[in-house]
C-alpha cells in the first residue's frame, strides 16, 4: 500500500495555442510523461521493463476538464495506480491549481505486453504492483468503450518518421493532433473542452495508411482512426462546453 | 559581461528513435527550449517581452554533431550571447557528455520582432543585453546562407492547428519535421547527421499550403519550404556520415 505521488507542472509556451491555454494534446502529453515517470520511480516503468523485453500501452483514457490552465501556470497533478486485474491496470490523475482548485482529472487503463509479441501479460504476477497500490476510489468514472462512427469529414495520413516512437509504432499523441486537426479551428478559440474519451484499440506502424473520420454531434466530437486494412486504431469523443456546428 | 550558462538535460523516451538516439528534431527542440529558458532568466526572454508586444525570432543556425546523445543520457549545456548587432544576436551552445566529450554544438542568429508589425527592431536599444554579452567564440563557424535546390521529390503540407503557436504561426521544429519524414527512414538507421544548416526566411500561418522540396547531393540532404504564394519559408540542409542514395 502507498499514498498518492505528486508532481509540480508549469505550462511552458510550447504548451499553448492562440488562445494562450494550454492545448489538450499537451495535457494528455503531461498526463502520458508522469505516468511514465511515476511508474519508473516505483520501479516498474519502461526503465525496468524495456531491459525485461515489456513494457506498457495505454488502452483507455477518460479525462475530464474543470478549465485549461494558462500559460506559465503552475499545477500539481497527483497520480496513484488504484487497482490491477490479469489484463489491465488503472492509474488516476487529479490536478490542482494554485488556489486549491480542480483543472482536470483522469482515469488511464494500461495493458503490459511482451514485446515480442505484443500480447498482454498477466498482471498479476507482477511483484512490484501490489505494495504501489493506493485504494482510493477513481476520480471521475472509467473510461468507456466508444462506438462506430458515421464521419462527416475523413483525412489520410501516410505514417512518417515524425509519427513513430522507438519502437516504430505511432505515438499515442500523434493520434490526437490528426483529430484535432480536423476540428473548425474557431472550436479552440470559442469553446472548452469538458470531457474526452479514448479507446486505443489496435498499434499502427511506419508505413501505414491511415484514414481519421469526424463526426459532430451536438456537443460532441467523435474520431475513428483505421488503417489500411480497415482496422480501427483508436477512437475518441471531446465533449464541447457548448454545441458545434461543423462546416466544411 | 557574464560567463556562460550551463544546463543539464536527460534524454527521454519521447526524444528517441527506433535507434535507440535522441532525434534530430528533440535536439533542436532542446536547444530552442534552452535559448528561451536562458534568455527568460536574464530578463529579455519572451516572457518580458511578450508585455510589451515583442518577441524573438529566429534567422539562421549551424549544428554540428559529434554524436547523437542515447536514451537516458545525460549531457550539460552551456549557452551565451556572443555578439549583437543593429539587426541580429548570436546564441551559441556546446553539450558535453559525462565523461567530458563533446556531443554537439550550435550557432544561432536571433532578431526581435515587434509582434504588431512582425518588422525587427534595433537590438543596440535593448539595454539588458550588454551585461550578458561574454566574449568567446563561437564554437563552430556562423552559420552560412543556403541556396536554391532542385527537388527530386516534393510533398505538399496544409498548416493545421497542430503545427502552429500561441501566435498562429508555424513552429520551427514542424518545419523540420515535415523535411525530415521526406527522407528514406534507412538513413535515421544507417547514418548519422553531422552538420545542419538552416536559414528560417518567412513565417508561415495558419491555412497556408506548403510546399516542401528535398534533393539529395551526395552525403548532403538539401531542403526548401515554400507557401502557396511561392514565397521560400525555410532552407536547410543535413549533412550526413556518408553518402545516402535517394529512392523513391
């Protein structure tokens, strides 16, 4: 048993866009970077496990926002894994402003895989998870399985180099800029994003043909990433303060 | 009159390729970052300067590689101001490894813009700069104008809300990204980069169509960015260990 780790950020000027906020890719790239180092410091980060021929995917996120911090804000984010199951393992994030109040919260669920073969192990048998638990109950609900879309808008994007990571698969964050690049750009100006859900469904590597679609719905901005075999990558949903209107 | 800065980096998973080798791009990320951590601490960074609807752009610069850093490898930073004049200012940087080696270094020229007129100003009436002036050498010669290419191979580039700042203009690093996907993924496996030129011409924005030009000459990749008013953006070039072969 362990108590919540927590982090200090503060919102560089690389984080930010014109509406001098911090963007949601950065967020999810913060939320991303402290999982990461949170569980090397524990001892079973991708430090360990790449020496181990394993390592970590990400399988859902459900992230919701009170506000987007501004630039050269300072937060803290507390992080705690809350529990684990043979397939996969939740961890949490809550942060906080300087004057105590939320900014965002969420909920992550991560698969280990060998990375031979790129199948899930059995968590359970991992010694280190069980002293790094903290049995404190998730701060907003788990994420959610995300279903099929009818898109409005589809793009193509050939996977590059830029796209990879070290280990020639797509980098979770490149997925959202390719969503969020499709969305009228006045939304980021004009609205805030309340509520985003993630299911990371299947690896794309270099070479890969990829077709993103967006559909608006009211409120809601939801993506489908698949590759050229028709395989779903990732979906997604962003949740709007207010209802969008997409145009062409 | 100052000494230089020394700042010391780790790199990270983020910053690697399937080489297991910190990325072009993340050390030019590094090195950018570090100019403007730098330049913020000894009070004409953009954070004062952005009061005051004024900013840093940057011009030209020569990198040198003695090797690419590995993952987890820590290296220190030195940057100073070398020189300044009516129109432009030289940073330079030196990385050292831990066991005294050198790993890379840069010379960089900077103008300040006025952010209304995007026109420069003259630097000799920023009175901060003449106390941080140290009078060394540049550890590499200044950077060098770049000339016009033949393409063997273009792609064309849409700016999108991903590729642009706080000011709705083109991140440098995009331009170098968008070159570098235009090379055969063999040459990050099988080469090593060992000097880069780069000359930043004009800035792109938000809805333009890029036009991105590469033409390999021998052990050099030579690169040209243009908008759709044919207006040149970004000239570059790699100079690479030995000679690479363009395929299609």
């Amino acid at each position: 048993m362990t108590s919540k780790t927590t982090y200090r950020h503060t919102v560089q000027v690389s984080e930010i866009d014109f509406s001098l906020r911090a963007t949601i890719v950065s967020m999810i790239g913060c939320i991303l970077d402290i999982a990461g180092v949170d569980a090397d410091e524990k001892g079973f980060g991708i430090k360990k496990l790449g020496s181990e021929n394993r390592s970590w995917v990400i399988s859902r996120m459900a992230l919701h926002f009170y506000r987007l911090p501004y630039k050269y804000e300072t937060f803290d984010i507390s992080t705690w894994v809350s529990d684990y199951g043979k397939l996969l393992t939740t961890r949490n994030f809550t942060a906080t402003d300087e004057n105590g109040n939320s900014t965002f919260a969420a909920v992550t669920q991560w698969a280990m895989i060998d990375l031979s073969t790129r199948r899930p192990l059995d968590l359970r048998y991992v010694d280190e998870y069980n002293r790094h638990l903290c049995i404190e109950q998730t701060p907003i609900n788990n994420p959610i399985k995300i279903a099929a879309i009818n898109p409005q808008k589809t793009i193509i994007h050939k996977v590059s180099y830029s796209d990879i990571d070290f280990n020639r698969h797509v980098n979770s964050l490149r997925y959202f800029m390719l969503m969020i690049d499709m969305l009228p750009v006045e939304f980021m100006a004009n609205t805030n994003p309340i509520h985003i859900e993630v299911n990371f469904l299947h690896e794309s590597q270099y070479g890969d043909t990829l077709t993103a679609g967006y559909e608006q719905c009211g409120a809601k901005s939801l993506f489908e990433i698949k590759n050229n075999s028709d395989t779903v990558i990732c979906r997604a949903s962003i949740e709007w303060k207010a209802d969008m209107t997409w145009k062409n």
